[in-house]
C-alpha cells in the first residue's frame, strides 16, 4: 500500500501513467484467441489541434475501447490521421511564403517532398494532444491516408470503380475555390448571409417587337397592363449576365406567354455585338418571385445549371480559375456571331462551346466584383437598369480561403454515387446497420436516395494524383502503374498523367478496411472487419460515413461497422453553436490543465443523451474533479482504516446486514452499467457509476461502517472499492489506474483488468433494512434543512401506530441514527404529538415534536412567505413560455433558459410546500 497524498494533482498522474501503458505495450495486449472489438477512429487532419469535439468523440470511443478491453475481447482502436489535401496545402503554402517561396517555382515534385518534412516536422500535433485526454489508441500501428500501403489500397478503388464504369469524367458544375484554384465539396462551404443587392434589368426583344404585358389578381381581373419590348430579370450576380444562355419563364406564367420562343438581347457589350438569347419555359421559374423571369447562367450557377442540363441551352464559361474574367480565346465579336448561331439552333459540341470566350474585351481580365461594376455602369448608363435595391443575400465562402466561392463549369471526375449508395440504404433498411439514435436514419434515407454523383478530384498537388494517363487525343487510360497504362496505350504513345489529385473524403471513405491492411489479406483484416461501432458526429454522416458504407459493400461485400453512433454537437453553457467568430469556442486541454482529463472525460460522457447537443457549462467539469477528488479522499480514509486492496475478484461472503448490502448495490450498479453499455447509453453509465460511487458507497455505506471496521466489513470494503475502479475506469481512467496500485501489490495493471464478475446477487432482506435506515437518515437530514432545525436539537422519533419492523430497526441502529442524524430513543404514538415535523418511511409515518427545537409560529410564517415568492417567480415564467410571441422572437437559448427557470421554480415551490406541509 503507498500512503496517498492529502491533495489530489491529476497532472502528474495522467503523464506518468499514459507513458506506462502505451510503453508496455497495453493498448492492445495481445490477444490472438479472444472475441475481436474494433474501432476506427475518425482520422483527424494532419493540421488539425484538439478541439471540444474531437474530445467528446474520442471520449466515447475510449470508454467502449477501454470496457471492451476489460471484457478480455482483442480490443483494436485504429489511429490514424487524414493528410487533409487542401488544408494542408494550405499551411506548407503560407509558411513557404514567409520564406519567400513560391508552389509554382518549386515545382510539383519539390513542393511535395517539402509537405513531407513538414509533415515529420509539425504534423500530428493532435494526435500528441489526443494523448492528453487519455485515448488508448493503438498507436503502434499508426496510419497515414498517404502512407504507402494506403496509397496502394486508393489506387486500387479508383481503377477498380474505373473498371466497373462507376467512375467516369465528365464536366458539370462544381464549388471552386479562387484562391486555392481547385474545386471543393460541400462540407468546405459556408454559406453566410450578407448585405448585397438585387439589380432589375430590361432584357430588350429583338428587333425593337413589342407585346401586351397583362398582370391580373387571382379572379382573373386585370389589374396592371402595358406595352413592352422587354422583358425584365433581376440578379445579383450581373457580370455573369455576360453568360446567359437564356431567360426562363414558367410554362404557366401567362403575362409573358406572348414572347416564350422568340429572342432577346443581352443589355451589355458593344452595341453592334449583342448577344440575343432565347426565352424558354421551365418550372423552376417562380412565378410570384421577383418579374417571374430568370435568365439562366449554366456555367455559374447550380440552379441555372439544372435548366440549362433539362433545356439543351448552352452553358458558357465566364472566368479562369482565379476569378478573373476570361482573357483567352477569339475576339469578342467572332465569339458572339458563334453564340448568337447556337441560340438561333446551330448545333455545337461542348468542347466548341467551352472554347468561346464571350466576355467583351472592355471586361476581359478584370476581377469579378470589378467586372460587377463596370457592367452595372454600362447598363445604367443606357437606361436600361430598372432599379437596384439593396438586399440580405446567402453566399457560399470557401471555409479555409474566406473567399466567395464560384460555381464553375469544369471537367472532374465522378464517383456513380446513387449505384454504390443502394447496399448502403438496404443495409439501415434491413438492420444490418443499426444506426443509433435511429432518429437520423431518416437523414440517411433522404440523402442516399436522392444522391448526386460524387466529385472526387481536387485541383491541387498534395493528395493521392489520379492514376489516369492521357495521349494527345485525350483518350484516357486509367492504371495502377505508368506501365500498366503504357501497355493500354501501346508502346511509343506519349501519355501525360493527369494533373489532379482525388478529394480527401475517397481515401478516407476506405478507412474501416484499408488501415486494415487491405487489399492484402492480413490478419487483422480477417478478424477486425468489419468494425463493431463508429462513434461519428452526426454533421458527416453524409461525407464520411454513408461513403464509408459505399465503399465497404462494394469492395468488401459486407457492411463496414455493425453500429453507427451519431453524437451531438457541443455548445456552450448558453446553448450557443461554438464559432471563433463568436468567440465561444473551448479548448479541451484548458479544461484538462485546470481540472485533468478524467473529469473532462466523465463530463463529457455524462452529457452525451443519444444525439442531443451538449452544453458545455464549466461548473460541471469542476463538479466532476470534485468527483474524482471524492474518490481520492475515499481511498486514504479506506487506507487510514487498514483497508487496502482486495485480495477477492468474486464478492467476500458477508453476514452483516451493511455489508450484503452494499455487495448487492454493486450487483445492482454493475446490471445498468451493463445494460447502458449494451444501449450506448453514455448518460445511463455515468449515472450508474457515479450515484453508486458518490452516493451509495461514500456517502453511505463508509458513514454507516465508520468506526465498526471488523476483519469482514474491511474484506468488503476493499473489494467494493475495487469494483468501482473497475467499472469507473474507462471514463476516469487516470485517477483509478493511481488508486489501484496505490491501494496495494497488484499482479496486473487496471486497464488489462477483468470487468466485474462479483459471483453474487442482491440480498432483497439487506436491501430493505439498510436502504430503510439510509431512507430514514436521509429525509431526517432534509427535513432538518428545510425548517432549518439546528443539529445542537436531538430530536425524538415517534413511531405512530407502532409498526414493529420499523421500532426494531431504529432501536437496533439508534447508535447510527445518533451519529448520522442526531435523533434520541424511539417512542410510540397512536398519533401524531402537536407541533411535531413528519416523515414518511416505507408507509410508516414517523413524528419529530419540535417544541423547544425551533419557533414553529416563525418558522410556518418564513415558509409560508418563500412559497408564495417562489410560485410568484414559477407563474410569471410560465406565462411568459405561454406567450406565442415570446417563443417565435426570443433566441432559442433564451426560451431554454426560460423553461429550465421554470422547472427549478416549480420544484423549489413543491419542495417549499411540503416542508410547510411537514409542520402541520
């Protein structure tokens, strides 16, 4: 036994141990002929630092990685790290920039071998971090998304989809980027709210016609009517007018019903130049937004695009890859007669129609937004500008660049998501994949059942480079190796590799079977796939885990994890979504410095309900170091009392009441925590343990044995103890781990201990007796606060109606009761004495007269005044939470705040209430 310290330091502790347990080896204790349990961690970026969210997920993933290690399973948690393609080009590109340097000088090759020295330099600090909060990890196994045998294992995919015909090429609208030059998913955009402005144009009719423009109310009278030869758009983006293709109406539109077929011109370029476009019907037009007409932009806009695709108009390129207006190509004047032929009906190929540069020499060059200016300028200026208003609009931001992003028309290559997603969506359909809470199985459904095809290439240089070849006729050879697409080529044909490198989210989507060792045939790959659990936000079920789900039916035929856990959010104690822009955002190792990460941990852990956000409050991370401290105080009174560790894995036999007791509330504890683990019910096990720990054990069960310490009750006592170790490891890790070795010699480390198995059940008759007396005690010590009874008054219980179960109990632990809740001899009564205080103990009534303990008159008065304050608070809340106008307008935190008000109000009235009751 080590004597512990009279302070609890978890900073120490957590270093000391951490380094033992990864140094001998017992994140993964070899284990051939165990039951397999495997976990993969989501790979965070190799720029990435620990931040709240990483802590709650990788909390709940070591607290099943650790339980299942004490179960005896062979326990696999795969680390790794993503090489995140943009965001770390990103990094490497602006420290190289603080030196002078520049990517395009450098070269591809040089650039990447510099990204590698950074990589060994400066990357994975989070991985360093995730260390601090205690992930037992296999970090001997590490992997790397650029790793060699990954990288082997992503070829492979590509060419194979490539060969099935579910990967192609092909050119369609993507987000780009401007500043990182290259395109972006979905999950790399912000979409932000902005002032801007909504601009109204005419549209001239060609050849000066004219038409009857007729606006009627819903009984079919005219209400407005004009003649016009034009027809009128509103934008926000008007340099992109320079692209139209068309102006669309809706089919039922009938003010502009007229003129759908004929043409009209673009109010902007050389006059002797202008383009004319036609006007369609499609229904994306609405009718009652706006004049109803839209003029549609394929090559710039995702909406437009849809029209253009179902409509056959022509979708024309506007900008470069910076976001500058077009400087290459023809002339102005020879690229607008070739459009003008198109819209006339002269048929054209994409590669023709993407050639034509249609941006006026006066624009040609000029950055975006000064392009806006000078057309809206030029429009204005020849009066054909209606009005321009100012507006809230949404605008996607690139999340790294901050720049707005830019629909573009490019050639990318495309994953056939909706085939791939088929397994996937039967596999939730069917329970093959248990999705937990099932609330988000809905989620799932209506993103694979409706998904798009997946763009999988970057325009960057550091990732995994397609493994596509082209000739000079840009046939395309798709290979594992140059020579493998050589020999598709035939010798002596010059082949150019293609300059692109696949999204981050395909390699990563690999992940449960790849880090495995896949496509080779390993061990772990026959025992650990597929996963038992995912432990994932619920933000990326659509770009990382459904993928995931695709990607594992197709190459692996199997599912590729039983159970998809989808966490909340952490917000902070208002409720508030966490943003550096808010300024609101926590750093975990703040907390861990202040308080360890065992409270942290158990915090986290405590909160996680299924899915629901979390609301981070302080005051509950420092309520849970006060936890740990409990347990540390627990474990020196235990070793002041000679009672060390248990020399017992199956429960000690025990004849005192106290001690069946409290061997049948482990019993009892172990059974939900079981039950929780079964449900990844993460509240459920923190409940358990920690009501058992706090509670029941410290302070009940050490209060009811002090000073009555016998050989048996020091034998139970240490080995009840030692089942709270147990079972409160895997959220407090560090702390427990401490107290184990220092309550005595040990044979074997607590992380490679077994879980509870105390050969013992509840004993019902020691159940009633003890948790009689802990009732008793404990509505005795609350009845004493409420009517604020000074503990100098003994106070005389009177037993009314004189049940002899409960005289017998209180006369046999009138010692305890004296000493717990200074009450004197029991009495009898056939009723209640005047002036006494009431309780209610297992249907029996027992009586405390008061006389000569307090001032009953002041007492009933003081109560009597706090209820009515009390309720006066709880009505006006709840008027308020009634009020409809309260709910719509006040902040969503606020009317949380109001309804949690509310219910504290109402219980300390209840409470109020019945302590004014008790007096009769």
């Amino acid at each position: 036994m080590t004597e512990l310290s009279k302070t609890f330091e978890p900073g120490p502790i957590e270093a000391r141990w951490y380094a033992h347990w990864e140094g001998q080896g017992l994140f993964r204790p070899e284990r051939p002929d165990a039951d397999p349990f495997t976990i993969v961690m989501p790979p965070p970026n190799v720029t990435g630092s620990l931040h709240i969210g990483h802590a709650l997920d990788n909390t709940l993933q070591d607290v099943l990685v650790r339980h299942a290690r004490m179960q005896g399973k062979d326990s696999l948690w795969v680390v790794g790290m993503d090489h995140a393609g943009i965001a770390t080009q990103m990094v490497v590109e602006r420290n190289l920039d603080s030196q002078g340097l520049k990517r395009a000088d450098m070269g591809r090759e040089a650039f990447i071998d510099h990204v590698w020295e950074w990589k060994a330099q400066s990357g994975g600090q989070i991985t360093r971090q995730l260390r601090r909060l205690g992930a037992s990890c296999d970090w001997a196994n590490e992997r790397f998304t650029m790793d060699e045998g990954f990288s082997k294992a992503v070829i492979k995919v590509f060419v194979e989809l490539y060969r099935r015909k579910l990967l192609y090429r092909a050119k369609r609208l993507v987000n780009w980027d401007p500043k990182f030059q290259t395109a972006i998913s979905d999950l790399e955009v912000e979409n932000r709210e902005v002032q801007g402005h909504m601009w109204h144009f005419k549209y001239p009719l060609a050849g000066g016609e004219t038409y009857t423009y007729v606006e009627k109310d819903e009984d079919g009278n005219v209400t407005f009517q004009e003649t016009r030869n034009y027809i009128s758009i509103a934008t926000t983006r008007p340099e992109t007018m320079l692209g139209d293709g068309a102006v669309a109406v809706h089919p039922d539109d009938e003010r502009y019903r007229p003129i759908v077929g004929k043409l009209c011109e673009i109010p902007v370029g050389p006059k002797e130049h202008r383009r004319l476009i036609p006007i369609i019907t499609d229904t994306y037009p609405d009718p009652h937004f706006g004049s109803g007409a839209v003029k549609i932009t394929g090559a710039h806009d995702l909406n437009d695009y849809g029209v253009a695709q179902r409509n056959g108009i022509p979708k024309y390129r506007l900008m470069d890859g910076t976001a500058h207006m077009r400087s290459d190509g023809e002339p102005y004047a020879v690229a607008a007669a070739r459009a003008l032929a198109i819209a006339r009906g002269e048929k054209a190929s994409e590669e023709e129609i993407d050639a034509l540069n249609l941006v006026p020499e006066a624009y040609r060059g000029l950055d975006r937004y000064d392009a806006r200016k000078a057309v809206v300028a030029d429009i204005d200026a020849e009066g054909l500008m209606i009005q321009a208003e100012e507006k809230l609009i949404m605008q996607p931001f690139g999340d790294r660049s901050g720049l707005v992003i830019e629909p573009m028309l490019t050639d990318q290559w495309y994953v056939d998501a909706e085939t791939l997603a088929k397994p996937a969506i039967e596999a939730v359909r069917s329970g093959e994949i248990a999705v937990v809470p099932e609330t988000w199985k809905k989620t799932w459904f209506n993103w694979l059942e409706n998904i798009q095809p997946w763009c999988v290439s970057r325009q960057l240089w550091w990732g995994h480079r397609i493994p596509a070849w082209f000739d000079s006729d840009s046939n395309i050879f798709v290979a594992e190796t140059f020579e493998e697409a050589q020999r598709q080529a035939g010798e002596g044909v010059a082949l150019k590799q293609d300059e692109d490198v696949l999204d981050t989210w395909f390699s990563s989507a690999l992940w449960p079977f790849a880090t495995l060792g896949w496509p080779d045939e390993t061990r772990d790959l026959k025992r650990h796939y597929p996963n038992d659990v995912l432990i994932s936000g619920f933000d990326i079920i659509f770009f990382w885990d459904a993928r995931m789900a695709m990607q594992g039916f197709e190459f692996m035929k199997e599912r590729p994890w039983k159970t998809l856990y989808l966490h909340g959010l952490v917000r902070d104690s208002h409720g508030a979504k966490m943003s550096k822009a808010k300024g609101n955002v926590t750093d975990p190792l703040i907390f861990i410095d202040k308080y360890g990460a065992d409270a942290l941990r158990f915090t986290l852990a405590a909160m996680e309900s299924q899915g629901r956000d979390i609301k981070l409050d302080e005051k509950r991370v420092e309520g849970y170091r006060n936890f740990a401290t409990k347990l540390w105080n627990a474990a020196r009174f235990l070793q002041g009392n000679g009672i060390g560790a248990s020399q017992s894995i199956a429960a000690p036999q025990a004849s005192l009441p106290v001690n069946r007791w409290i061997i049948g509330e482990v019993v009892e504890t172990l059974g939900k925590l079981d039950k929780a683990f079964a449900e990844l019910r993460f509240d459920d096990m923190a409940d358990a343990i920690y009501h058992f720990t706090w509670g029941t054990f410290c302070d009940w069960y050490v209060e009811l044995v002090k000073g009555a310490f016998d050989d048996e009750t020091r034998a139970v006592a240490a080995w009840a103890f030692d089942q709270i170790l147990v079972m409160l490891h895997p959220f407090m890790p560090f702390v427990t781990e401490e107290l184990w070795h220092s309550m005595g010699e040990r044979p074997y480390d607590l992380i490679v201990a077994k879980w509870p198995a105390p050969e013992a059940q509840r004993d019902p008759n020691a159940a009633r007796e003890i948790g009689g007396l802990v009732e008793v005690i404990d509505q005795v010590r609350a009845m004493r606060a409420e009517l604020n009874i000074p503990w100098s008054a003994t106070l005389a219980p009177h037993v009314i109606g004189g049940d002899p179960a409960m005289v017998d109990r209180l006369t046999k632990y009138a010692a305890t009761l004296s000493r717990m809740a200074k009450l004197g001899s029991t009495a009898l009564a056939d009723s209640v004495p005047p002036g006494s205080a009431q309780i209610v103990v297992g249907g029996v009534t027992i009586a405390f007269p008061l006389e000569g303990a307090i001032d009953l008159d002041a007492e009933k008065g003081r109560l009597s005044k706090s209820v009515a304050a009390v309720e006066k608070e709880r009505d006006g809340l709840a008027a308020r939470l009634a009020n409809p106008a309260f709910a719509e307008r006040a902040k969503p935190e606020a009317v949380e705040k109001a309804r949690a008000d509310h219910a504290d109000k109402s219980a300390e009235a209840e409470r109020l209430r019945a302590a004014l009751e008790r007096l009769g």
